[in-house]
C-alpha cells in the first residue's frame, strides 16, 4: 500500500511538473468582477426567439454589422469575406481583407473602416481598394485589432483585445488573464496612433457617446464597461460605466439616441470559478484550443443600457435558436446581430 501511495505521489508530481514545462501559458490570478447572474433584471426570457435570419449559409460567424447611409449592410465572416447586404438579404462580396474582419464602421467618406484581427485597422473603399490605415503603435505590430467606432472629428476609436495573443489564440488569453489588452485611437489627419487605456482584460467593444463626450470599451474578460471621459472637467479620466455584467461582453453599439447594446456570446461562470486557480488553468491549457473553446458558457443574449448604464433591455432566448452573439446595432429600427459561430445574420424588430 505505501508503495503504491509513493508511485501516484510521484506520477502527480511529474504530472504537475510536465503541466509547467509544457504548458503555453503564463497565468495569472485576478479577482473577478460582480457577477448578478440571470435574475432580476437579467432573468430568462424568449425575447429573442422571433429573430429571422438572413445570409443563411453565406459564410460563417458574422461577427458585426454595420449600418450604410443608403440602407445598405455589412459583415464579415471567418474566411476574411466583406458582404454588402440588404434587409431582404441580398447580397454582394465587398472584398476578402486575406484576415479576419471583425468590428466595422461606414466613416463620413462612405468608406467602410474595418478593425481586422490580423491585418489592423482598415479603410475599405467602395469598389473593395483596402488601405491599412495603422497595423502598429510605438513601433510594435498590434495582434488582435478587435472592434471601432469613429467619431465626429474623423478619430477612428479602436481596441487591441491582447499583447500576446491573437485570435486564434484568444482563449490562451483568457486563461492566462494576464490583461494586456487597450484603448487606442487613430487620427486620420496626422496619422497618429495612441494608446489611452491599457492593463484591460480582453479590451473588445468600443462605442462614443453622445456628442462624443466619452467613449466606452467592455472588458470582456472582466465583464464590465469602462468609459474614458473625452470632454468636460473629467476629459482624461476613465470610471467604470457598468461595473459587472452575467455575460462576457464582446461588441458594443450606440444608437445614437439614448441605448447602448451589447452582445455576449457567453455567461461568465469557468474562467470566474479558476480565477485565483492559476495551476488549474495550466493544467488545462493543455487540451486542444477547440475542445477548450466549445465548453465555453455558449448562450443567447444581448443586454440595452441606457447613458446612466443601467439595464434598460434583456433580450435572451433560453431555447438558443441564435448564440454566440457577438453585436447587436440598430439600423432603421431593426436589431441586427452577429455571432461568432452562425451561419447567418440574425434581425429583430424594435
């Protein structure tokens, strides 16, 4: 009996040791943000059971969408393809980037301004020319330029979600949550990239508030919203606008009126519960990045805040006809949603 204590002592010892050398992460602990869970004003509904879908195999994970000035539309998908849709869902290939396009934009030129995983921030014109506008700041190559919105002066706002990981790496960097993640912005004029906040957990959507007095970005790691003041006596200063959301939030939208909407593609719950466990999340950056991936907290929901940052709309759908919601942007009175994993655009009327 105690040799065989001493041999599964000694294979649990080689066995954490093997975790150390070969494991690709650097991990560290945190303390997770409030979690409210889905009660209250986030309890369980249907609201998003009626959404139709349109694109319907046309390419997958449609991660945004962006609103054109003639009720035209744009997404992207996996593959590095940029289609202009309409509402019937008809549609055209803009372009391929050769990347990942992520969060999008129509600037005031008509040009579609695409945050792109691998290649940086983009200017795509409207016969499909693509101009990098910025792939670097402080001479190092940016890894994961990830959402934008663009402000009244031409400032493109944009986040760079990791330091160290790219996209197909990205769940290395929530097991690692080492928060490398920030806020920068592009001034088209000087050609000025700059960094304003840093040290975020994921930094991923990026929305201006009116008259672009602040702007916010979700720390989808953390599941809260950050705002940086731009104007006014707090211009410089950064709080939080919503301290703890149930889901990890990716995109964010303004509608220009009084509602931000956010996408979350998953609940919190896996990576909170092995915060302070940073052997454990080693252990498991061991297995294969899909199986890791696919046991994520996969839900439906998309959250409206008002300009205080309170929960104003809870759309769900416990029956999961549409998940993985990445954004959620009103166009004309239609929600259209992205997703990371759909074969289609979902659109649901406001």
């Amino acid at each position: 009996m105690r040799i065989l204590l001493t041999v599964v002592l000694v294979l649990t010892v080689l066995v954490v040791v093997a975790s150390y050398v070969a494991s690709p992460i650097d991990p560290m602990a945190w303390e997770p943000a409030p979690d409210p869970g889905l009660r209250g004003e986030f309890a369980p509904n249907t609201e998003l059971a009626s959404a139709s879908r349109l694109l319907e195999g046309a390419g997958s994970g449609p991660e945004a969408v962006a609103c054109g000035p003639g009720g035209e539309l744009y997404t992207g998908f996996n593959d590095g393809r940029i289609l202009v849709f309409d509402p019937a869902g008809n549609f055209r290939e803009l372009v391929n980037t050769g990347g990942r396009p992520l969060g999008m934009k129509v600037d005031g030129a008509g040009h579609l301004i695409v945050a792109d995983a691998v290649r940086g921030l983009l200017s795509v014109g409207p016969d499909g020319g693509i101009e990098v506008l910025t792939d670097s700041v402080d001479g190092k190559r940016m890894v994961f330029v990830d959402d934008l919105d663009i402000a009244e002066d031409g400032t493109i706002w944009f986040s760079d979600a990791s330091t160290r990981r790219d996209y197909r790496e990205s769940i290395y960097d929530f097991l690692e949550g080492q928060r490398t993640g920030r806020l920068l912005s592009y001034e088209p004029d000087s050609g000025n990239t700059k960094v304003h906040l840093d040290g975020l957990f994921f930094a991923n959507g990026v929305a201006l508030g009116p008259g672009d007095n602040y702007v916010l970005v979700n720390e989808t790691g953390a599941g809260r919203i950050h705002r940086l003041w731009l104007e006014g006596e707090r211009a410089g200063r950064s709080d939080l606008f919503h301290e703890g959301l149930p889901g990890a939030p990716d995109n964010i939208t303004f509608d220009g009126r009084n509602t931000f909407w956010v996408g979350m593609p998953s609940l919190r719950g896996g990576i909170d519960q092995m915060a302070d466990k940073p052997w454990l999340r080693r252990l498991l950056s061991l297995l294969p990045p899909n199986v890791l991936s696919a046991n994520a907290n996969n839900y439906s929901f998309v959250v409206g805040l008002g300009l205080d940052g309170e929960v104003k709309a809870n759309l769900q759908d416990s029956e999961l006809g549409y998940i993985n919601i990445t954004s959620a942007v009103d166009c004309e009175g239609v929600l259209y949603l992205g997703s990371l994993t759909m074969p289609a655009v979902a659109a649901l009327p406001l």
